[in-house]
C-alpha cells in the first residue's frame, strides 16, 4: 500500500490500542537453544523502550503471537503488557476477543507483524505496519514499513512514528 503522509497521520491519531507480533517482529525471528532452558530469542531494549513510551502516552500495547517461549512471556511481563495471547492459531479470533475486552473498535488499533499468517489481522486493523523483512505480499498490504531491521529497532521505529504523528 502506498499512504501518504497525512492519511497515516490520520489513522495513527484514532489509535488507543498497538498491537504486535512477537517472534520475526521484537525479535530477529532466531531462536537458540539453550541446553537446560529450552529455546529463547534475543530482544532489543531500544524496543521495549519504544514499547513503555506507548504506554506512558496513554496507547494499551498489547500482543498476539502464534508462538510461546518462557522468554517471551518473561519479555511481555517485563514491558507490563497485560494483554497477550500466545499459541494464537487464528490471530483475528484473539483480536476480536480483545476489542470486546478493550472495548474499542478495529480503526481504533494498531498492529506490527511479519508474516503471511498476519495478514487478516494487517488488513483487520486501522493501522498496520511491518519490519522490513517481512515477505513481498505483507509489506504490499501494510501501511507502514519499517526501516530498521526486526530484533534490531524496527517496532521502536514504529512505535516513534505513532507518537510523533499523533495529534
């Protein structure tokens, strides 16, 4: 999708929720194993910065991930994200469940994910953006990509784009 400066603005300016994907969009989409502990990924506090400063603006972050790891719900508890979903098979069913929860409509939403798998949920939401890693088609059909790498600043980068295009 191409979006112009001010359409983006606009939709950025409705958002209350952010919503993001996990493995491929806070991380680097690695995983290691780590003999007596099981898989792990590698997180960027550049991130989660950008992360606590959503929340400190007033934006619930939530997350929706198909995978589960203890350090990724270690990483979410960290951040002080209440809202996460792991396992998540059908995305749009969990989105759904946290716009009754929120109480907040889908215009009203953001969310940052990486894959095919997420794109229903891309398309579902008011905002949608993507590391730049992410396949052809989903970088076709999100509003904003992201220049830095995932696991490396990219959801910060979007994060910092919400806050300064707000109004």
């Amino acid at each position: 999708m191409n979006h112009d400066l001010k359409s983006l603005e606009a939709r950025v300016a409705r958002l209350s929720v952010m919503i993001f994907d996990i493995d491929g969009t806070l991380t680097d989409g690695r995983i290691f194993w780590v003999p007596g502990s099981g898989w792990t990924q590698m997180y960027s506090v550049r991130d989660g910065m950008g992360i606590k400063r959503l929340q400190e603006a007033g934006l619930e972050v939530a997350a929706i991930s198909g995978g589960d790891s203890l350090s990724a719900q270690m990483r979410m508890q960290s951040l002080g994200i209440k809202h996460v979903h792991f396992g998540s098979q059908d995305k749009v069913a969990h989105f759904e469940r946290l716009l009754t929860l929120l109480n907040v409509s889908a215009e009203n939403c953001g969310y940052m994910g990486d894959e095919v798998v997420d794109l229903p949920l891309l398309k579902a939401v008011g905002f949608s953006a993507a590391p730049p890693e992410a396949p052809d088609e989903v970088r076709a059909q999100v509003h904003y990509v992201a220049q830095k790498a995932a696991g490396f600043g990219a959801a910060r980068e979007v994060c910092e784009f919400i806050l300064r295009h707000r109004r």
